[in-house]
C-alpha cells in the first residue's frame, strides 16, 4: 500500500508540472486564440519590467496611447479591432510566443493612464474581432493622417515585399485634422542630412541639393536624389524620412523642398506613413455614423472582421 501511495503521488507531482509548464506567463504560445478563448499576454516594459494581461485590457491600453481623447466611441473600436488584430499577427510571428514591447517603435503604444470609459466601451463592443483575409490577420497599419489619400505600402513604408492584396489607396476625410497636420513647414538641418546619409554608409561633409526625382499619384515622395560634396545619394521618400526622424518630417507627402541657410525647409502635410488606416480620417468617419467595422473596410480591400472570441 505503500509503495501504491508513492505511486500514485508520483502521478500528481508529473501533472501538477505539466499544467505548471502551460501557465501562459511563462513561454505559452498562441496557437489556441482563436479556438474561443481569449490569450493572456506578457507585456514588455523599457525598463525591463514586465506585466501578464489578458488581451483585451492590453488593447484598451493601446487605443488609449494610440489615439486622442474625447474622440467618438467608433473611431475608437475601429483601432481596437486593429490593435487586437496588430498583436496576434505580431506574436504569431515573433514565433508564437504570447510576449510584445510596450514601445511604440517595437510593437504598439501601451498606457493604461489613457484608457477612458468611451475606450472601455469600445474594446468590449469589438471584443475578439480581428482583421483578415484569407484566413490571415492582416498587416494593421495606421498612421495619424493621410493628407486626404492613402497610399501603397512599397510607397509608405518602403516595403520590400509584394505588396498586401488588401492595401489599397482610398480617399481619406482627414480635413478635421489640425491645421499644423493639414499643412505644415519643417527644417532639417545640415547635420541631420548628413547623419542620415552616414547611416547608408555615404560619406559627405556638405549637402547642397535634395531634389525629388518621383512622387506616386497621392503626392508622396517615391524618390530623392540628395548632392553633396562627394557625389549623390538616391534613397526611396519613406526611407529618407525614417533616416531623419518621422516625428520629424511629419509625412512624404512634400510640396517642395528649398534650400536655406542651415538645412532644408520642407513644405508638406499629413502626418505618419500613409498606409491602411488614416485616424483623423476614422474620426470623421465616426462621426458621420460609420461603424467600426465599415471603417476598416474603407482602407482595406476584400477583407473579413472576424469574432476569435467570446
């Protein structure tokens, strides 16, 4: 009988470690989100912090620092539909792990400060709706405003691979953007030219011309050419920006560039990438009456908004 109780304790001890190796602040993966059940997450802080969410107060939290308050309650769910959808591609492809950064430049936005009762009322309105097509979470894109058209992700983002079937350029209601969005006049600086061209492995200690070479239809730059005093340097509009700073010039979608005294004035509008879902433009869409759902479908083409989860 002894023997028989050591036994049977050995059984438990072997299951209480299997169960214990499934608990999902550990390396738990996602294959199962979309079979009824919302996935627990571990959130990534810069200080090296970390936090385990469910999802769903992890997407309230990304609307909130994603997104201005005192915006209608639709505008909002269009983004949580977005973000819930960005973190399931963005762990899926990080190899399944059910882990994402809180910075913005890694993953999303994450402040939980920000979440209002509008933002709360909207992640539950579209709790467990994701965006896909052909079975697939799409690429969420979104940026702040389109100047009034979006634009392709090879443009916007200088993407490398084909470009997604459902990203297309649609017109976009960004006039209630404000006014320093709308249009906008930004130097850059001879130093920060140059920086950019040292992170191509350009070498030059004066520029004196950025000359666009190809803009596409909505108005972005696809091409400049940048002269200096060793030579020239062409480099894709959406790779210039980033070099830069893309809080720093706002959007490729530039009027003229001219030279001055200590840099390069910029004349453009817009702000952020171009591509998928413009904010300002899910703000007025909201506000005519369009659901969150109808929203997306504005800026991506032939695809599903589907419910992962209760």
């Amino acid at each position: 009988m002894k023997l028989k109780r050591v036994f049977t304790g050995l059984i438990i001890l072997g299951l209480l470690v299997f169960l214990v190796g499934c608990d999902p602040a550990g390396d738990d993966k996602i294959e199962d989100a979309g079979e009824g059940d919302a996935p627990l997450i571990t959130v990534e802080f810069e200080d090296g912090t970390t936090e385990q969410l469910g999802i769903e107060e992890y997407v309230a939290g990304v609307v909130g620092a994603e997104m201005k308050p005192d915006w209608p309650v639709n505008a909002y769910a269009a983004q949580a539909i977005k973000a819930r959808t960005f973190t399931l591609r963005f762990m899926e492809e990080e190899g399944g792990e059910n882990r994402i950064s809180a910075e913005h430049e890694k993953a999303q936005a994450y402040d939980p400060d920000q979440i209002t009762p509008e933002i709360s009322e909207a992640v539950e309105q579209t709790r467990g709706l994701v965006a896909t097509h052909n079975g697939e979470y799409i690429k969420a894109w979104f940026h702040s405003s389109a100047a009034g058209q979006t634009t392709s992700a090879q443009v916007g983002l200088a993407y490398d691979d084909p470009e997604p079937p459902y990203v297309v350029s649609v017109e976009s209601p960004d006039h209630q953007a404000p006014e320093d969005i709308q249009n906008w006049q930004v130097m850059i600086s001879q130093e920060e030219v140059l920086e950019a061209l040292e992170e191509t492995g350009e070498e030059a200690s004066q520029v004196s011309e950025i000359n666009i070479l190809e803009k596409d239809d909505t108005g972005r730059i696809v091409k400049l050419d940048i002269v200096h005093d060793q030579g020239t340097k062409q480099l894709r509009g959406a790779e210039f920006r980033t070099l830069v700073g893309p809080d720093n010039l706002k959007s490729t979608v530039v009027e003229e560039i001219t030279e001055q005294d200590d840099g390069f004035l910029f004349v453009g509008s817009g702000w952020g990438h171009g591509v998928g879902m413009s904010q300002w433009g899910a703000y007025q869409m909201a506000q005519e009456g369009s659901s969150a759902e109808e929203i997306i479908k504005h800026y991506f083409q032939d695809i599903e908004v589907e419910k992962k989860w209760d």
